[in-house]
C-alpha cells in the first residue's frame, strides 16, 4: 500500500490535482481481512485521497447489497475489532504500536468508542517519565509520536464532552 500512496501523491501534484489511481492500487485499497498493518494503510490511503478531493477513489463497496460504505466506518471497525483483542490479550508489547496507531487515527476522526477510560490509564502507563514510549528498552520516535498523538485526541475528547 505505501508505493499505493506514493503514486497518489505523486500523480496528484503532476497533473495539477486530478488523481489517478492504478487498477493494483485499486484492488489493493479494497481487500478486507488483512494483516492490521495493511489496514492502517488502507486508512491513510482513502484519508489522503480524501483530504486531495479525490472524487475518484472511492470507499468500499458492500460485496452483498452493493450499497457504499464509508471506508472509515468498515477499517475502524476492524481496527476496533484488533485493539478490543489486544487488551483481551493483556496489551502485548509487540502489539501497542498498532493499538496506538488505530486509536490516533479513528479516534481523530469521530470514532469516539476508542475512548475507553481504561484504556487512556494503560496509555499512561506505558510512557516513560521522559515523555518517550519505548520499544524494546530504547526510545521510539514512531511509538512516542503515535503514544502522545493517542493521549491528546482522548484529552481532547474528554475536554470538548465534558469528561
């Protein structure tokens, strides 16, 4: 997905904003029920596109009644579906980043059941008193931006919902 993402850029600023999507990147961005890292991928694809006027890229479409469906709503599902397991799992280290990821991103855009109280405090918990989120006993650039990202869209939610 990210060469996906790449050629929409790209195409986009050389055709001085019309996007073209390849057929590959078109069944790419479509595909349910791949590895989450994929997902988030998807997310940040049709995110783009969206926020580029993309009018031609369009979200899924429901393989039963046909009718469109928000890309948002089916790949925020899902990623609830994947943080809902990770805390059944306990919060696997090796899983935080993508716990981080969907919470910053869905959470951002409305998906306000990614606020779960219990969730912030573990949140909390994981960062060190430097501020860092660690990977591996070492500071990680990408898991702190995602950790603190994740930690000022709850403030942010809890503070525009009254708490």
């Amino acid at each position: 997905m990210k060469p996906c993402l790449t050629h929409l850029m790209t195409a986009w600023q050389k055709s001085d904003g019309e996007c073209t999507e390849t057929l590959k990147c078109r069944r790419l961005s479509v595909i349910l029920n791949c590895p989450t890292h994929t997902m988030l991928q998807q997310f940040l694809y049709f995110l783009v596109a969206e926020m580029m006027c993309c009018s031609n890229v369009q979200g899924f479409q429901h393989p039963v009644t046909e009718a469109r469906v928000s890309y948002r709503e089916v790949l925020c599902f899902k990623m609830m579906e994947v943080n809902m397991e990770i805390d059944k799992n306990g919060f696997p280290s090796d899983q935080r980043n993508i716990f981080l990821e969907n919470i910053s991103l869905c959470g951002m855009m409305g998906y306000s059941d990614f606020y779960k109280p219990r969730w912030y405090t573990t949140i909390q918990s994981w960062q060190q008193q430097s501020g860092c989120f660690e990977v591996h006993g070492k500071c990680s650039k990408h898991q702190t931006t995602f950790g603190g990202a994740a930690l000022v869209s709850f403030l942010r939610f809890y503070a525009t919902n009254n708490g």
